[in-house]
C-alpha cells in the first residue's frame, strides 16, 4: 500500500518491509561506549536479526531518533493540514508481460543452460493503433476528446518510453536478489511532446547517486545509496581447475642429478553467500602426481583433500535486513516507478486536453474570421453602391477595401495556424506521421467545453487540498523515497562497525597411489607396500583418519574511520534534505490547489463577460448596419462595429480556452484524471485501450464541418 505520512517525520512501516525497533544510542563517557560495543558484540554473536519480520510490525522510530537526533516538527506544527490515508491507486506490477523480470530466465534444474543465454525482448510498434486508422473516414478525421485521450494512450510516445522503466525497476529487483547492488531506475515524467502544458513538481530534493534512480520526478534520490557493507553474493559460484604438467628440474643432490615430474591436477569450489551474512566455501582438489625419482613411496601417487569453511559476520554486514536492504530498496524502487508512470499518464492526459481545445480554439477563430472577411466584404459592396449613386465619398471605398485585405490577411493567419495545430494534435495521438492519409486529413474537433460547474468547484479549497494530498504522485513518490532514504541511513549506520568475524571450517586428506619400484634410500627398498587406489584415497576423506578442522575469529578495526563516519553523516544531512523537501511538496500542492481553484472561478467570470460582450457587440453591429441601410450612419462607422465585434469574439474564444484548461489542469493537480475519465492504469500500462475515457462536462459541437474556404493541413512534417 502506499502511505503517505500525517506527519513529515515519517513513520517506518512498509506494506511488507520497513525498520522495526530502536537501536540504543551510545551515550557516556570511553567506558561506557566500550561496556555498550561489548553488549552489541554479544548480542550479535548469539542470535541474528529476523529480517523480513522486523517489518512487519510498524514503530514510531525514524532515523532521527536512531541517530540520536531530534525528532522533526510534525505537520500539525504548520500551516499546511495533515494528509489522511491514502486511496490505492495502483497494483504493484502494473505490466502484465510474457516475461517476469523479477525472476530469473531458466531454472537451475530444468533449463540451466537457459541462464547463460542473452534475453530477447519483442521490437517496439511504429505503427498507429487501429483506433486511429478507424477514425479517418473521407480525408477528414471528427475527433471527440475521448478519442483524443484513448489514442494518446495507445500511441503516445512518451507514455510508451515509460512502460518499459516499469521492466527495468524489475530487473533491479532480480539483481538485488543476487545481493548485489542496484543500477537504478531513471524514471522521469517525459515531456517531448509538443504543445501543451503539465501541471508537474519535481520531488527529487537531492543529487542521484551511482546506484539510486537519477533526480527528476522520480524521487528523492541520495547519492549515499548504497552506503555500508555489501550484502553476500547469494548467487552460487562453481569454479574448477584442470591442468596437466610436465616437469623436469636440476638437482644438487648426487644420487638425482634431475627430477622428472608429471602431475594432473582437478581441483574444484563452491562459494555461496547466505542472507544472514554467512558464507560457505567448499575445496575439493585432486591430483595425481608421477616423479621418476627414488625418495617418493608412492608413484604415481593420488592426493585428494577436502576443506569447508563457514564464516560468519558478527558486527559489520551481520543480520538479514542488513543483507536483505537492497531488495528492499528495489521494491521500493519499483513502487516510485509505478507511481512515476501514473504521474506520466496524469502529465500527458493533461497536454493532450491542452492541445485539443487549442485546436478547438484555432478551429473558432478560422470561423470568427471568415465572419469578420464576409461582414468587410458585405460593406464593401455596399459601399460602392453607394458611391456609384452619389451618397458616398471615395474615401470610405479605400478604407472598406483595407479592411477586407487585413481580414483576408488575419484568416490566411488564422487558417496557417489551425494547420499548425492539427498537426501537433496529431503528432501528440499518432507514432507514425509518415502516412500521407493521416498527415492529410482535417482534425475536427467534435467536442466543446460546458460551463456547468463541476463537483469538485463547488468544494471547499480545504477540502480539495486533502484530496490533493491523498493522490498526488510527486507526495507519494517523495515518501517512498524517505523510507528508502531509511535504509540507505541503517545501512550506512551498520558500516560504522568493525568488522568481526568468526569462521569454522573443517577438511580431511587422503593419499594412496602405486608403490614406487625406484624408492631406495641407502640400499634399502622404500617403497609402498602395496597399491591404494582412488576410491580408498576417497575414504580417507569420510573416515575422519585425516582431519582438518578448527575455528577462528579475524578483527578488524578502522583507527579512524572517516569514510564511514562521512557516509554515515551524509546519509543523515541527505535524509534532512529530503524532509525539507516533503515539506516543500505539501506547500507547492497546496499553493496550487488554490490557485487553480480561485482561477478556475475568474475563468468562468471571464467567459460569462466575454459572452455578453461577443453579444452586445452582435447587436450593435446589426443595428448599424439597419442604421447604414437607412442613411442614418457610415461605413466608418460599421466597420469599426466589426473590428468590436471580431475582438469581443476573440476574447471569448480565448476565455473559453482558458477555462477548459485550467479545468482539465483541476483535475491534474487534483491527481483524479484516472478516476473521473475511467481510465485504467492496467490497460495504460499494457497499452491496450479496452474502453474509451469519458470526460465530464463537455457539450457536441454545433458545427461538425471544416471551415469552407480552409485550406487542409499542411503536409510537412
């Protein structure tokens, strides 16, 4: 689950993982911290942590108190409201696949040869989605926003980058597995699409580290990550040596002036490393060895030995969280890169919206402006008719004939830039524009926006806050990083720590071989008495005639420790950063939250005033006009009525705009774009649209038909 903190000072509980308990600060003068560091030896000498069970239950500890430190104001303490429990927004794995790449590609038992065999992963579409194809009928293509969303679902290539971050949070989590540390994620929320804004905060309050995620949306990233002692490589590792030798030296002695040896050898290991910090190291080395000389009993003679050593840490890297963090911090990983791909969605909805009602607007100011060239024109004629009888003057004809020139000058602009905007709109639903259909087909927008309120406008700006709170990704990503943050601290905590180790091992020998017919040593025969083959040397190894055993503890201490003193220190500088930043996140949202709100209520003023103005500035024209008809006004006169009447259309086209995206940018910053259109975060992710989003609050348009004198779009991409 995600939770989100009622307080900045997080509390550690993960759904499955966390950090239970508090470790004992030392306090006191030098003998106190020595009787302390005996204490903690002890302890770790006679039992383990419980790893996966620490978890489970949730405490009240932060790193703060576990440094020692105070504890950080809670959110009571500021002006900003507590946030409640979160809503589940998500499932863990979000991309239902062929291939988990949480698990490895063979089985050991099964298919072992497939773990050596590089993985193949399917090449990307470049092709439109059918939904597209469907919706171009006559070289024309009617767009609802629906559709509009639905195909950016389906094509967009920014959400289709994104998915595959979802693959590489998982093949972090199988590294860290093996034990081995994360390479990261990278996650960001893309914004290579033209047109359009987003409503985004970036939660990374600090630099990214060589093995956290890089800064951007993402999360809190330290460059600490990492910090403390490596976990053991849980992955086994067989080794073996086969090699054959033919040797022949000089000697001092006079009864062998030279030595002839040929010797085989076959040695073999096994290393494995286990989550409690143990390790396990087995040798099995053979070989046989044949020397042309008269002082060895046995030749050939076999040798074969057997050795197991188990070491196991006692302070440093001891326990299973220790062992186990950085599979921890790879679904923590994983669950910031759900949460930044939902952001990713929220981002590109949004900028899809934006660019459809700049289209719809460009759409209305091509109408707005061959109004205005017809009305000019109108006049025109009028006008000459009234020169041709006497009752005008030749001047109005020339400033009549100016008006028309600029109005057929401000539609051949109006027409360039609804072409320009077509295009973008289809760059923003589209993967591929190379299909001269698509590229030449009039987008025509079918939906407007309505002014009925909303339910979310009629809500208190506090109550829209908490929601904002409960469902903005950029909180939930900033909180999941804090408790990653909380393990990259305990981490780097326990590298403070000498490093005690105690270790066991046990082996045997067993020798044999065939009795050397040249053993002579001063006259007398020294060979073997008799042949002792392989499987006897073998016994020797289980009969216990030649053990090897014992037990052994190595120390060592840092005299000084700096590096891990500024590790330790740093990972707590970063973890206070990041705090600060969380608390930074709750004042962004709220600011924006209220800004939205408040400018959502101006925005609707704006439209209302606008349309009484577009309307009044009707009727006057048509009053001038009768006027005109009458003798009783000039062309001056209604001219200038059109010039208002052609600004009071512009300012509601404008206004509408406005409204409808900072509307859609409500919804955005409230996080409940998914919920409200009915948007599955599933099929997003798989991008397989299986219904279509249903967007509130729009209205059809009245006219469906491409402005007649528009030229189609442009074909240049």
């Amino acid at each position: 689950m995600h939770l989100y903190p009622t307080r900045v000072s997080v509390q550690r509980h993960l759904d499955t993982r966390g950090e239970g308990g508090n470790t004992p600060a030392l306090r006191g003068k030098a003998t106190a911290r020595l009787r302390a560091a005996a204490a903690v030896m002890l302890t770790l000498a006679t039992s383990m942590p419980s790893g996966w069970a620490q978890q489970q239950q949730p405490t009240n500890a932060t790193p703060d108190k576990a440094a020692g430190a105070s504890t950080t104001p809670n959110k009571e303490a500021s002006n900003l409201p507590p946030a409640p429990t979160p809503v589940i927004t998500e499932p863990l794995y979000l991309r239902p696949s062929s291939r988990d790449f949480t698990k490895p590609a063979g089985d050991i038992f099964r298919q072992p040869w497939r773990e050596y065999l590089p993985t193949s992963i399917s090449k990307s579409s470049f092709e439109n989605s059918v939904r597209l194809r469907d919706l171009v009928k006559d070289g024309k293509i009617y767009l609802s926003l629906s559709d509009a969303i639905a195909l950016a679902l389906e094509n967009n290539y920014d959400i289709a980058i994104s998915r595959y971050y979802l693959d590489i949070a998982d093949l972090d989590i199988l590294r860290s597995k093996a034990g081995s540390g994360l390479r990261g994620v990278g996650a960001s929320v893309l914004q290579n699409t033209i047109g359009g804004t987003s409503q985004t905060l970036s939660s990374s309050g600090a630099p990214g580290g060589a093995t956290g995620a890089t800064t951007g949306t993402l999360g809190i990233v330290l460059s600490s990550d990492g910090a403390g002692p490596l976990p053991e490589n849980e992955d086994p590792v067989l080794g073996g040596t086969v090699q054959f030798e033919r040797q022949e030296s000089p000697q001092v002695s006079i009864f062998q002036p030279r030595a002839f040896t040929n010797t085989n050898t076959y040695n073999f290991t096994y290393s494995q490393g286990f989550v409690p910090g143990t390790s396990l190291q087995l040798a099995f080395n053979n070989s046989r060895q044949t020397t042309f000389g008269g002082f060895n009993s046995y030749s050939p003679d076999l040798s074969s030995t057997f050795k197991a050593t188990v070491t196991q840490h006692l302070l440093q890297g001891a326990g299973v969280w220790v062992n186990k963090r950085f599979m921890y911090e790879a679904v923590l990983d994983r669950r910031i890169t759900d949460s930044t791909f939902r952001q990713q969605i929220l981002a590109t909805v949004n900028q899809v919206e934006n660019i459809y009602w700049v289209v719809v607007s460009a759409y209305e100011d091509v109408q707005a402006k061959e109004r205005a060239l017809q009305q000019s024109t109108q006049v025109l004629g009028d006008t000459k008719k009234q020169l041709d009888i006497g009752t005008m003057a030749p001047l109005d004809v020339v400033q009549a004939n100016s008006t028309v020139a600029t109005d057929k000058q401000n539609l051949i602009s109006s027409q360039s830039n609804l072409n320009y905007q077509q295009l973008i709109l289809k760059q923003a639903i589209a993967r591929n524009l190379n299909d001269p259909e698509l590229v030449n087909a009039a987008v025509i927008p079918t939906d407007r926006i309505s002014l009925d309120q909303l339910p979310e406008e009629k809500e208190s700006p506090e109550e829209l806050v908490r929601e904002a709170f409960v469902n903005r990704p950029e909180l939930e990503q900033a909180v999941l990083s804090l408790k990653k943050d909380e393990i990259t601290l305990r981490g780097a905590r326990n590298g403070l720590l000498p490093v005690f180790d105690a270790y066991g091992f046990y082996g045997a020998q067993g020798l044999g071989g065939a009795p050397n017919k040249n053993c002579f040593i001063f006259g007398f025969n020294c060979a073997a008495p008799s042949t002792t083959d392989y499987g006897d040397v073998l016994n020797g190894l289980v009969n216990s005639s030649s053990p090897d055993k014992g037990i052994g503890f190595t120390l060592n201490i840092p005299l000084r420790n700096r590096t891990a003193q500024a590790d330790h220190a740093r990972a707590l500088v970063e973890y206070r950063q990041a705090e600060l930043h969380l608390e930074q996140l709750y004042t962004q949202i709220h600011m924006q939250v209220v800004n939205k709100i408040y400018g959502l209520t101006n925005d609707r003023a704006q439209v209302q005033a606008a349309t009484a103005a577009r309307d009044y500035a009707q009727q006057s024209l048509e009053a001038e006009q009768k006027k005109l008809g009458l003798g009783a006004s000039t062309s001056t006169n209604v001219l200038q009525k059109e010039r208002d009447l052609a600004t009071a259309e512009n300012t509601l086209i404008n206004a509408t705009a406005t409204y409808a995206t900072d509307r859609a940018a409500l919804y955005q910053i409230l996080a409940k774009t998914l919920s409200q259109y009915g948007i599955s975060l599933v099929d997003a992710a798989t991008g397989e649209i299986k219904n279509s989003p249903v967007v509130p609050g729009l209205v059809p348009s009245k006219s469906t038909q491409p402005a007649p004198t528009a030229p189609p779009p442009a074909t240049q991409q």
